[in-house]
C-alpha cells in the first residue's frame, strides 16, 4: 500500500513537470501536446480515484471482520441486563399525538362543515326576504324602474366592494414585498 501511495506521489510530480514542458513547447505543436497531457491527468485522476475506493473497500471489509469477530466472541446470556428493552415510548407519545392530530381536525372539518351549512340557509333565508320586499314594494305600487335601479344600485355596491377587497390585498402584498 506504501508503495502504491509513493507511486501515486510520484506521478502527481511527474505531472507538474510535464506540464511545465507543455507550456515550453513551440506553439505549432503546443495544442496537441497539451490535448495528449490532459489525456494524461484525466487518467492520472481516474487512477487516484480508484485507488481511493480500493481503500475504502479495505477498510470496510476490515470493519466487517472486526464486528463478526466481536459477535462471535459475545457471550450470550439471559436477559439480565437493559439490553433488550424496547423504547417504545417514544413512539407511543407520536401515537397519542398523531390520534389528537386527527381528532382536531375532524373537529375543524366539522366546524367547517356546520358554518357552510349556516351560510347556504342564511342565503336561503336572504333570498326569501328579499322576495317578500319585492312583493311588497310591487303592492306598495312602487313602479318596475324604481325596482331596477335598486337592483343596479346593488350591483354596482358588489363591484365596488370587490374592486376594495382586491385594492386592499394588493396594497397589503406590496407592502408585505417591500417591508419585509
């Protein structure tokens, strides 16, 4: 293995060298001799990067030697000691957690679920109320036109609202952007 890593020394200097000699060639034949170099040190670092992982297999598999060795030296015996107690509170506190997780949200989806049902029959309620006010503003003799510019009034107060609500959320974007 020394020798290996001398070599491997060896060549990095033979390198150095080398490429000091590349830079000295004339400029006709600079380019091709410069193209066989890099050949060269691309080989140079496949080579180091083999060994590399030669050693590393080494190691490992010492590594290996060693734990087998160990276990088959272990003397078993029975279970006096804290070895083979399991840790399982640690998974049972996530369980527990885990379940209140999913407790609190079929809360939440419910809770969601009741104001949705809520809004559809404040819808239904408003519609009714406003059929009614329309029944009595038709016996009250107010005429159709008045009827209609009430209705235009009420659109155009839902334009403007949801022109303010997108105003308001780009003025709160931008100053979000820019502040922070």
């Amino acid at each position: 293995m020394d020798q290996l890593l001398s070599l491997q020394d060896q060549i990095s200097a033979d390198c150095e060298r080398i490429d000091i000699l590349v830079r000295k060639e004339p400029p006709h034949r600079r380019q091709n001799v410069k193209h066989r170099y890099e050949q060269l040190i691309q080989e140079a670092r496949s080579l180091n990067a083999l060994l590399a992982k030669h050693q590393r297999q080494q190691s490992q598999q010492a590594e290996q030697e060693d734990e087998r060795s160990q276990l088959l030296s272990r003397q078993f015996t029975a279970n006096d000691n804290q070895d083979t107690i399991l840790a399982l509170d640690g998974a049972l506190q996530f369980n527990s957690s885990a379940e209140n997780c999913n407790r609190g949200l079929d809360v939440m989806l419910d809770q969601g679920h009741n104001v949705l049902r809520g809004l559809r029959d404040q819808k239904n309620s408003l519609k009714s109320v406003k059929k009614r006010m329309m029944d009595v503003a038709n016996s009250l003799g107010l005429s159709q036109t008045v009827m209609k510019l009430v209705e235009r009034r009420s659109a155009t107060d839902q334009y403007i609202f949801y022109a303010g609500m997108v105003i308001t959320l780009l003025i709160m974007f931008l100053l979000l952007y820019y502040v922070l």
